[in-house]
C-alpha cells in the first residue's frame, strides 16, 4: 500500500483520545500571580449512588462551546477553584477541544460590564462538567448575577455509559487493605492540591502495600509521565493490566504512548485488546487500531476498524476517524468516496490544524473523481 499517514494527525491523537477517555493529565505546580474581580466556587462529585468517584474527576468550565480544565476532585469527590477578572483560574491553563490543559486567558465577553465586574461578564452561559471516562456528567450552570452570589454550586452526577462504567473502575480497588486505600485516597488529595511529588509518593506507598492495586498504579503512571518518565509510566500501566486485565483505563495510555513512539505493534495490540474488552464505547480505540494496521500495511484491517468506529460514534467524537478512513480510501484509489469522509471531518472539524491541507488535498481529490469516474 504505497501511502502514508501524515505526521500532523499522528500529533492530534492524544489530544482526541483524552476528549474520549482519559481525564485531563494532571496538572503541573502552580505558581501565584496577581489576580482582581475574583469569584470562588466549590462543589461536589457523586455517582449515581451517591458514592464519591473511584479515581480524580476533572472539572471543565465550558462556556459557549469551549471547555477549559479548572480543577480536581479531592478523594471524598471535592473541588474548589477560583475564577478571576483577568486570569482565567488559579488551576493551570486551559484545556481546548483537542484534549489537556495549556495556557491560556479567559475572554471575556465584548460587554461594558466587562470593566465594571469582568468576572460576572466572563462566566455567563457558563456550566460546570465532570470528566470521568465511561461516565456522563450532569451540567451545572456558574452564571453570576452579582458578586454576591453564592458560588457553592451542589453536586454534579455521573451516570455510568452501559458497561463502561464498570470497566473504568478496578475491581480490585474494593480489595485493597486499609492501609493501601488510606496511602490512594491521600495521593488523590495531594493531587487535587497540585502537589505531584508527594501525590506520587502516596500512589507508591499504596502499591507497595498491596501490588494488585490497579488504579493506584495507573495513578503513579499518570504521574511519571509528567515527570518525563516514560519508561516508568509505561511499566505503571503494564502492572495495572496485570493486576486487573478488565481495568480498561491503562489500555487507553499504552495505545497513546505506542502510537507517539511509532510503536505500531504494540499500539496495535493495546487497542485490539481494549476493543476486545469493550466494543460499543470507546471509538477512540478504533482510531488507535486503524491508524496501527494501516501503518502495517494492512489494508483490510485498517479499513475495518474505521468503518467501526464511524459505527458507534454516534456523537462524532472522534472526528479524525472521517480522516483516518478517508486516507485510507485515498490510498486504494478511491477518490470519490474519500473525498466524501475528508468532507465529514472538515464540517466536524473546521478549525483543525490540518484542515487547510485537508482542503487542498480535497480539491485535488475532486479533480481526481471527475477525471476517472469510479
């Protein structure tokens, strides 16, 4: 097959798989800075149940389309984060639609109540919503009336996605020793505070004291990643799998660092698995096993699980899989209908950073389909 997947998409996919599954990366050390107009607010996360979430749940603000990282839960599923005039939060940076946090500004609205209480200007037709993978999150609404307003929020419900919901949580949490637990539930207090060292530390404790512990395990693999070990995160996660093959959470990472190291066979055998766990809610998966096969030259099998995850995408989610399919189609001289998926992932995506070379290609595919019609 004489074509290849571009490297710009390849850089894409850890953002989209994070919108999919994975909750924001854990945010670096904060540093203070000089902020006016501030608002704090304060809240909640339970499951259905009422119980606090297994694992840190990710709070986004999205106002007007847009979703921005704010804060983590605390064990017992708290959070907390302060909104401000001029700087968006004392959390770390943003997170735009392709994934984690990265600097950024809050823009405020073109309004005159901008200069006289630029805080409430800023978070009008804006809501609160918990990132947890499998879970769906209520929406809370954070439009101030007056600096009065209370900023305690309530509760934000997760619902669990059909079976996905018990594969995102470790069985093996329930097992653990006390001791174990106490060590995991400081770890994720530690790094709701932002402090990732001593997060780390606990989440090392919790797996020295019980080994199985599978989410305390993916826990400190999140955490070495930020610390720019790759080798012990992946080891992380590789002993998270061994203690919980069910646990779907570490298959997610494995498939994305693979696929960044151009690791195709592994990536490929990561997301195989994964989809082999779950088939109906992780098309994000499919994108990791189609680019993998079409990387090893097999054809057949890259087209398959795009046009499978294009199946249960029923959201469109995961926009690149119009691309991926389209590329692949393209590769097979099948101008026409890949002409049709590179338009689907330009109206999902219009803004995408490829999309002007998505374009170009387009006109030329056009040109293509006219000339030998299919």
């Amino acid at each position: 097959m004489g074509w290849r997947i571009g490297a710009t998409m390849v850089a894409a996919l850890t953002g989209m798989a994070g919108a999919q599954i994975a909750s924001p990366p854990p945010p670096s050390e904060m540093q203070s800075h000089p902020t006016y107009e501030t608002f704090y607010f304060s809240g909640e996360v339970r499951l259905d149940d009422s119980s606090p979430p297994p694992e840190p749940v990710g709070i986004y603000r999205v106002c007007n389309g847009q979703s921005h990282f704010e804060a983590w839960t605390d064990s017992k599923g708290n959070f907390s984060f302060e909104a401000s005039g001029n700087r968006k939060s004392t959390a770390q940076g943003d997170a735009d639609q392709s994934g984690g946090p990265s600097a950024g500004q809050l823009r405020p609205l073109g309004n005159s109540t901008v200069y006289s209480m630029p805080v409430v200007a800023s978070l009008r037709d804006c809501e609160l919503q918990a990132v947890l993978a499998g879970y769906r999150s209520d929406r809370v609404s954070i439009a101030l009336k007056s600096r009065s307003d209370d900023g305690r929020v309530g509760v934000i419900a997760l619902h669990p996605l059909s079976r996905a919901g018990s594969l995102t949580v470790s069985a093996t949490t329930l097992q653990a020793p006390a001791a174990a637990r106490k060590a995991y539930d400081r770890g994720l207090d530690e790094l709701a505070k932002k402090k990732l060292q001593p997060a780390a530390g606990e989440f090392a404790k919790a797996v020295k004291l019980y080994p199985k512990f599978a989410i305390a395990w993916y826990q400190l693999g999140l955490l070495r990643q930020v610390n720019n070990d790759a080798a012990g995160a992946v080891d992380a996660w590789r002993q998270a799998l061994a203690a919980d093959p069910k646990y779907v959470r570490p298959y997610e990472s494995l498939s994305t660092v693979a696929d960044h190291n151009q690791d195709w066979a592994s990536s490929e055998a990561y997301s195989r698995e994964w989809i082999a766990l779950d088939a109906e809610d992780f098309p994000v998966a499919y994108l990791f096993n189609a680019i993998a096969n079409a990387r090893l030259n097999r054809a057949d099998a890259a087209e398959h699980a795009a046009r499978a995850g294009l199946q249960i995408d029923h959201d469109h989610k995961v926009p690149r899989l119009d691309f991926v399919l389209g590329l692949i189609l393209m590769g097979r001289n099948a101008h026409a209908e890949a002409a049709g998926y590179f338009r689907e992932y330009l109206t999902l995506a219009p803004n995408a950073p490829d999309a002007p070379a998505v374009r170009q290609q387009l006109s030329q595919l056009d040109a293509a389909a006219t000339a030998r019609p299919e």
